[in-house]
C-alpha cells in the first residue's frame, strides 16, 4: 500500500508538471520512423520516411475499402478524399505527436488525428456525416453532435506545430526529416539491457539461432540473456576456482573471453581464455635469464551439456595453450574465430612499462603476438592444429602478427549488407598504449606492429624505431589528452539502426568517450568522429543518455546489434557493471525487414529465466535547458550531451532492478511463457513510462494492451 501510495503520489506530481517540450519525429509505437521497404501503394507520400511497412499500408487500405462499402455514394463521392488523408496519418513520421500520445497521459491514444483549424472547419462542414465511420469514440461523438467549434475544439492539438496538414508545410519539421533521420549520423541513446554485473568483460553470441547472448564476468561466470534482458536463473559457466584474479581496482587478470565454434550449434564446442596459477616461480629466457612467473594464462576449450545446452560441462575442459605472464599486467585477452575458420588468440606483452623484456619483438615467446591456430587439425606435439598458411611456420608456427603490447578487444567485420557483403572478414582491434598514444589496428597476416618500438606513430625507443622501417602503422591512433585506454569495439552490421551501418565503434575506458571509425568510400580513409549521447527529449525511458564512465568492453548479438560493457568502479567485487544497447532514437530500420532477417531460433526448453531490468520509474526533471553538456574528464557518471540535433530538455531517468519469480505465473513450468511474458512486459513499460506519457494498463496476465494494433486496424 505504501508503494502504491509513493506512485500515486508521484504520479499526480507529474501531472501537475507537465511541460510540453520541443519532439522529434516518433511513430505510434513509440519508435523512430524508418524507410518502408517499398513504395506505399496506399499511403504513398510516406514511402521515403515513415511509420508503416508494405504490410501496414495494406491494412489501412483494407479499411479505407471497408469505409467506402459503408458510407454512401453520393457522400463518399466528397468526403472520400477526406477518409484516405485521415487514415494515412498513422504511416506519418510524427504520428505520435498528430495522435497526441505524449500529452494525454491518463488516456488511451486518440482515434482521431489533430487538424489544424481551417482545414478542420472545412472538413466538418463538408464530412462531418463520416466521422462516425472513422470513429466510434463516444465523446468525440458527443464533440460532433454540438457543432464545429465543438469538434474542432475537441480533436485540436497542444503543440499545433503537429497539426494536419499545416505540418507538412513547416520547414523546422521537415528539415528534421530531410537531414538529421534519413541522411545523416547524429546522437545516440542507449537502452539499458543488463545490470547488477562484476566487472562485464565480454557479450557474445554462439550464431546458433538462439538469440541467446553470453555475457561474461571477469571472476569467472558467464551468464545467459535474452534479447528482451531476461536471464537464466543458473549459469552457463562457473569457474571461479581456477581463475586468478584479486578484488583489487583495476586487477586486469580474471576471465576475458569466449569464443564459440563456427559449427557450435551441432558441436557444442566453445573455447575460453583465462588467467590462472602457475606452478612455476621462475622460467629461463634465452636473453634475460631468469624471469619470476605471476601467473599464466590459459586457453582452454570447453563442451556444452548434451542434455541441456544451456550448461557448460566443466569436466570438459581440454587445455589447448598456457603462456607464462611475468607480471599481473598486460594479459591481452581476446578470443576470436575468422571467417577461415580458424581460432585468433591475442596476447599481450606480459606487462609492466614498456616491455622491459622485448617480448613483443621476441619470435621464440607468444607473449606480445597474435596467434592463429586450428582446433579441428592435428599435430604430433599439439591438441591443435597449424593453419598451413601461417606466416612464420620456421620460427614459430601459431604466430600470425607480431609487436602489440596489450590488445584488448576486437571486432570482426560481417560484411556490409547493402553491397553484396563488402569488408567481410577484416579485424579492427584496439591495442593499449604506454604513456602518449591509443591505437586501432587492422589485423594482417604477418604483420609487425612495432611495439616496442613504435607507441601509436610515435618513436617509443629510438635505437628501435631508427631499425623498424617496415612496421605496421595503426589504422588510427589518438594521443593522451583525448583518452588514455583505448577499448576495441565492434562494426555495426545490425539492422536496427540504418544510420550505424559500416560504423566501428569503440571508446576509451579511462573517461567514457565512445568514438566511430568510418571508411571514406572515395578516399579510403578511416575517418574518426566522438559520438554524443543524445538530450533527454530524444533518449526518452527506457532510453538514457548516462552510463558509468569505465567502458570495459563491446558486444554484439546475433541480429549484429552492438552493446557497450561498463563500470563505475572496476573491480569484480562491485556489482555496478552494466550491459546497454545502442539505439538510434531519429532512425530506425524498416521493423519488416529486420524481422524477416532474423533467424527465429531453435525450439528447446531453456531453463527458468529471472531478474529482468525495469525502465526507470524516477519522476523527471522536466524542465527546459538549452545548453550543450559536455563530456567530463572523469566523473560516477557520464552524460555527454553534445548532439547535432537543434532541440534539447534535461531529464533525469535510473534503471531499477525488478526480479520475477516464475511461480508468478502459476504453474512455474512453461519457460517460453515467461519469456513472452517479459518480453510484454518490456512492451508495456515502453507505454507506461515513456518522458510524460503513463498509460493505465491491466495488471493481469496474458497483458492486452494493444493500443498501437489497434491504432493500425489489428485485433
């Protein structure tokens, strides 16, 4: 009752505080428009940009034919007109602001579009007769019967900025449309998906048609979501005895990475990459003697449950490589699979300043390479096999490129899906620098990359780089007072988020800064520009615009959506890791499309899932500010606000916890149905809590609110 109480109460607060702000184009569904995957035959003026695929433009079509059957002749001979112009406004960009969503929180969308004045009187003057064919809302019924002020009155918007047809005409709308969603890259938000995590060190997918993601902490534990942010109440994988790590900030031994093979799906094998125990205090080295061991790390492959492919088999465990680190530091820790097929393994220099031991440039030791090798061929001395076309099969067989100090994160490309797969295969990775540079570089087949010679593109030690003139220089570099560790990220090839396609983005985990690299078609170039976290008028709950400041690292699904790993305090004793997604709020894919590209998954019965983040239900801050927030050097929190868009307001929103149990439901047993319940229940968030919008839904189970079916004619 007393929560109750706390709502209400913080409920009424908001309606009394209510103040309109400047909106952006936004569909019924709360979502950006997007570019229909063909003409509309219907509503054909939104066929550049809108809010209805092919399908739903059939389905307002269909009732444009139901009201042409009903309403008579010699009236729809006039009004006909009329009825295809109202109708079409569902597919409009800003059908959210025409059906006056945002500002009626007590109440179900309207089902009449707001008209400007003029055209409204004349509408009614001439079809007011059609109006209970298009409606049978009783109390605009009621607003017809007593006349046109009354009608006109009734169906008038707050913000007549978004009055039919004068919209269409007002240049700061559609310069929004022409420039900022379809041509051009702007701001971002985030959506929070996973939270509550010890330091998240990786977010994977198994490209087995489960949409399942492997989430990873650095302790040793890898937990299974969805994409709707559910969890599996057990593990995939718990190592925690074998990992060697400490509860120290900043510890960079632990768990780092999985990599699943490419044939996962009837194998069930995946491959791991951690830091553990040595058994030895001291190794010898053919330059420097005797060096003390902290520790080593291990790459090890692993098996799934055949009964449950949910679960690890620990007992699986096959050791495929160890190499002895020197120091706590520098441990590298990426784990990939090419499209060759073969598995890449990234280690660093073995650590402290600026590889004291020369292992970087040391042919005879793994440390500071990048190994390829084969997990399904064989070798008199190894559980793996060499890739016959390594680069230095005479010296020492697994490398393939040499001179990195500490790569730490990767991204592969998918291949760009609008030219016929262009980039496929290429590796960017971020490699960590000294003391002046950060560097992304693209992975080549015997390459040397200089390090220790080289820092970025700067001579690290003179008596080196003078010699090494062969090196291979960064695809990017940034120095130190732009950010001071670099975190390797991942190219967007998902189909959410049109405007991202061909980005590779990355950050810094010093000071939160999140960058793109993008290719330069004419030039070749890669061209590097920041990305803003849009205001808190476009990143409207569940979207935020803050996130802890520490990037850790980058994920990416099945579907090639890419997600951001951070922290605000990095240790695995905090759990104040958080997993977010990125989102174009101006621009979204065709929901058509990316609906028939997904892969649907396979059927099984996974295990229960729970503890599922809720929007935020913070009061905001509405109030107006119209000043560019820049991005702190360091802070709890970041907030970079720095946006092209020209329309901006301060709120503030935090994500809370909210566990399900999966006897809520009754029975306890259908997994599935929790997963559709959840997977409801973040569609009902999205209409509950969305900046000053509430709606009143039922409580009950199956959930039944449909208002955006509805809207489009869908029971």
């Amino acid at each position: 009752m007393l929560q109750d109480g706390i709502i209400m109460i913080s409920f009424l607060w908001l309606l009394l505080n209510v103040v309109y702000i400047s909106s952006h184009p936004q569909c019924l569904d709360f979502k950006p428009p997007f570019t229909p995957e063909a003409n509309l035959t219907f509503c054909g003026q939104y066929s550049k940009f809108g809010c209805c695929t092919s399908d739903q433009d059939t389905t307002i079509r269909r009732q444009y034919e139901r009201l042409r059957a009903q309403i008579p002749a010699s009236l729809w001979l006039s009004c006909g007109n009329y009825a295809k112009e109202l109708l079409c406004q569902k597919c409009s960009p800003y059908a959210a602001h025409i059906y006056d969503t945002e500002a009626r929180p007590l109440e179900q969308p309207r089902s009449f579009p707001g008209l400007c004045s003029s055209y409204c009187t004349s509408f009614y003057q001439k079809c007011n007769e059609i109006i209970k064919y298009l409606s049978d809302e009783k109390n605009l019924q009621a607003a017809v019967s007593k006349g046109v002020a009354s009608f006109c009155n009734y169906i008038a918007l707050p913000d007549v900025d978004y009055c039919y047809p004068e919209l269409l005409t007002k240049d700061i709308l559609n310069d929004r449309i022409s420039v900022q969603q379809v041509n051009s890259e702007g701001c971002l938000c985030l959506e929070k998906f996973a939270n509550k995590l010890r330091n998240p060190v990786f977010a994977r997918h198994a490209n087995d048609g489960t949409q399942r993601i492997f989430i990873g902490e650095q302790l040793g534990v890898v937990h299974i979501y969805y994409p709707n942010g559910s969890k599996n109440l057990e593990p995939f994988l718990d190592v925690q005895p074998k990992i060697y790590s400490t509860k120290s900030k900043g510890d960079e031994r632990g768990f780092f990475s999985i990599a699943f093979h490419p044939n996962f799906k009837n194998n069930g094998k995946f491959y791991a990459y951690y830091s553990t125990g040595s058994s030895v205090s001291t190794i010898e080295n053919d330059y420097h003697g005797q060096i003390e061991i902290d520790h080593k790390i291990r790459i090890s492959e692993f098996k799934v449950l055949p009964s449950n492919k949910d679960k690890a088999d620990p007992l699986s465990e096959k050791p495929l490589i160890e190499v002895e680190e020197p120091f706590w530091n520098h441990n590298g820790g990426e784990l990939l699979f090419g499209i060759d097929g073969y598995l890449y393994i990234f280690i660093g220099d073995g650590g402290n300043a600026g590889d004291p031991y020369g292992f970087a440039q040391d042919m005879s030791t793994k440390l500071g390479k990048v190994l390829r090798i084969d997990v399904d061929g064989s070798h008199p001395k190894k559980p793996y096999g060499i890739p016959p076309d390594n680069p230095f099969l005479n010296v020492h067989e697994e490398i393939y490129a040499y001179g990195v100090r500490n790569i730490w994160r990767c991204g592969m490309d998918r291949g760009d899906p609008n030219n016929a797969g262009e980039g496929r295969g290429r590796i960017f990775c971020g490699d960590v620098g000294q003391s002046k540079y950060e560097e992304i570089d693209f992975l080549k087949k015997g390459a040397n990359y200089g390090w220790n010679a080289f820092e970025g593109n700067s001579c690290f030690k003179q008596e080196l780089c003078t010699e090494m003139v062969n090196a291979e220089r960064p695809l990017f570099a940034y120095n130190h007072t732009v950010g001071k560790s670099v975190t390797g990220g991942h190219f967007y090839r998902g189909c959410s988020n049109p405007n991202l396609n061909g980005f590779y983005i990355y950050g810094d985990f010093m000071n939160g800064r999140l960058f793109r690299l993008l290719e330069n078609k004419q030039t070749g170039q890669w061209e590097n520009k920041e990305i803003n976290m849009c205001k808190s008028d476009m990143c409207v709950p569940p979207l935020v615009n803050t996130y802890a400041p520490n990037i850790i690292s980058f994920g990416e699904d099945e579907d090639g959506e890419i997600y951001m790993l951070t922290t605000n305090f990095p240790s695995t004793s905090h759990d104040g890791g958080a997993v977010y997604r990125f989102i174009d709020p101006a621009r979204r894919g065709n929901p058509a499309i990316c609906k028939a590209a997904r892969n649907p998954g396979t059927s099984y019965t996974s295990s229960p899932i729970i503890d599922v983040p809720s929007p935020s239900t913070k009061v905001p801050d509405l109030g107006i500010s119209h000043q560019l927030n820049s991005i702190p050097s360091r802070s709890d929190t970041i907030s970079n606000s720095q946006s092209i868009h020209l329309w901006n307001a301060g709120s503030s929103s935090s994500n809370s916890d909210n566990t399900y149990s999966p006897s809520q439901t009754g029975n306890g047993k259908n997994s599935r149905s929790y997963h559709n319940y959840l997977h409801q229940r973040s569609r009902l968030h999205r209409l509950q809590i969305q900046g000053i919008r509430i709606r009143l839904c039922s409580s009950h189970l199956p959930f039944s609110c449909r208002i955006t079916q509805k809207m489009y004619g869908y029971q």
